[in-house]
C-alpha cells in the first residue's frame, strides 16, 4: 500500500520542455513512473523524447492544457516545473481540471498566490491534493516518483514519511533504507502549502502498510504543535519527529520563507514540547531520530 501516489498512478509534467522539466521527468521514468504526457501550451502538438526504465526509446505527447492531458491519456497526477511567476497559472489550470494530485516542485511562488490558489481549490471543492510549493514532492518507493527525490537511495517499506526539508527527507530515507517507506512526502516549507504535517499523518494511519510514521518540522509557524494535537487524539501507530533548526539564533528569519518565530511560539523546543506531550519520540538531530525509529521496528518485529 501507499499513500496519495502509486503505480496505476498516470503522471503529465506541466513544464516538461524546460530544462528542469526534462531532466526531472527522465529521472521519473527511470524510477518507474508512468509518464504519459506533458504540457506546454505553446509547444502543443509537438513530442518529446525520453527512455522508459526498460531503456526503451518512447516519444511523450505534449499538450496545450491540462485538461486536454487529462482527456487524451486519463493522467490523475501534475508535477508542475513552472518559474515561479507562471506558477499560479498553472495551478488554478490544473485545479479547474481537477487533477486528482498536483505536485508543485518550484520555490519562490509569491506566498500571496500561494493563499490565493489554496482559497480557489478549497472554493471549487478541494477534488485537487495540492502538495507544495517549494517541495521535492512525493515518492512511493519501487512503484512511482512524482517530484525530484532521488529514487536509489531507499526501497519498500513499513515507514511512511512527512517532512517539510527536503534535504531531511533524503537523509531520512537514507538513514531507515534497511527498513524501506511506503510513501515519503516532501510537503514544503513555505508558509502556504497544500498538505500538511496532518493531511500525510491522516493517510498513513490509515494506511495498512505504513507500521511508523516519521514527521520531520523546523522552526517558524505553527503546523507542529497542530500536528501533535492531531496525534494525541487520533493517531495509533507510534510517531518519530524530528524538528530542524534548534541552534537558530533568536530573532533571525532562517532558511525556509515559513520559519519565522514570534516569541517562544515555533521555536524548536516548544515544538519538541508540543510532540513529546502528544507521545512522539523526538530526536536532538536527524541520526538520533532515526535511531528511535530503528528502535520501534526493531521491538515490533521481536514481538
């Protein structure tokens, strides 16, 4: 099993002549990813040329829209690589669509036109999963990519993984490899995003498969603490966190556009706080938290 994203998954790159758009759909092919098509309206009717994970020569379609992908080849998932200026385009495009899963990999989408395609898809009836901006997307290890986690480093597994860093998202899946995730998300840091810490936790608690979820935060907002009330009151399975940036001087904005801290509110204690109080083991640094995580499988399978 798997969450949001599998191998019946039929995926169009919204993007896919341009340079990251090409290299990114090549590296989802190789991962195994059923790529049907793309988009670019000016380049439709044209075809691009890419090698199947078989190392078979196929010839992709590209479209004018996303609708008319969706009509032609039946794609139930977008991975948008459009410059962040084009972003909000191509989002409420794939959103008046309705795409089942939207993934946007592009960093630096004005936070504005974040909230703002965030309002529309909740005002045309969430049909569209949104996960980013500003994320590497969303892997089911062994079945499909959907984004740019690189796919060698981790196989199948009983993990599943929510992180707002990318880079911690690749650490972690390298870390836990022996054991293998059911799906790993990259969820972004961006103060606007389409899934949440919760969203992910949701869907692997109700995910046969997926025995622990790992969730990896940072300083700044408020989705960590929200994330550990959620927990409390729902979640069965055993939880791991991890929460970057515990040595960020006070009063500086790092990193990410979302880790601004007010006060005590988003630092990486209160968070730490907020999910130990909710019974989530939380490690001082990644390799610690994937200990923990070792720890639990380990007691499960002697058990």
């Amino acid at each position: 099993m798997s969450i949001f994203l599998n191998k019946d998954s039929k995926v169009i790159v919204q993007g896919i002549t341009g340079g990251e758009g090409s290299k990114h759909t090549a590296r989802m092919l190789a991962a195994g990813t059923q790529i049907v098509g793309g988009v670019n309206a000016r380049k439709a009717g044209t075809t691009v040329s890419h090698t199947d994970k078989d190392g078979n020569a196929i010839d992709l379609p590209v479209f004018g829209s996303v609708a008319e992908a969706m009509a032609k080849t039946g794609a139930d998932v977008s991975v948008a690589f459009v410059p962040p200026a084009f972003s909000k385009d191509a989002i409420i495009e794939a959103i008046d669509a309705e795409i089942g899963l939207l993934v946007v990999i592009t960093e630096g989408v004005p936070v504005q036109d974040s909230a703002y395609c965030w309002a529309y898809n909740v005002e045309k009836g969430q049909k569209t999963r949104i996960i980013g901006p500003n994320c590497p997307g969303i892997i089911t290890p062994g079945e499909a990519l959907a984004g740019i986690t690189p796919a060698n480093i981790s196989g199948k597994g009983p993990i599943g993984l929510v992180s707002k860093s990318g880079t911690l998202t690749y650490q972690m899946m390298f870390e836990l490899r022996d054991f293998g995730f059911s799906t790993a998300i990259g969820i972004g840091g961006d103060p606007v995003i389409g899934t949440t810490h919760i969203d992910a936790i949701a869907a692997f608690e109700a995910d046969p498969e997926t025995e622990l979820i790992v969730m990896i935060g940072e300083i700044g907002g408020d989705a960590e603490e929200r994330a550990a009330d959620y927990i409390k009151a729902n979640v069965t399975k055993p939880v791991v966190g991890y929460v970057a940036g515990f040595t960020a001087p006070e009063g500086k904005t790092m990193g990410h556009a979302g880790a601004i801290v007010s006060g005590s509110s988003g630092t990486a204690q209160a968070k730490k706080d907020a999910l130990e109080a909710a019974g989530v083991k939380v490690g001082k640094t990644p390799s610690e938290t994937a200990a923990l995580a070792r720890e639990i499988m380990k007691s499960r399978v002697s058990a």
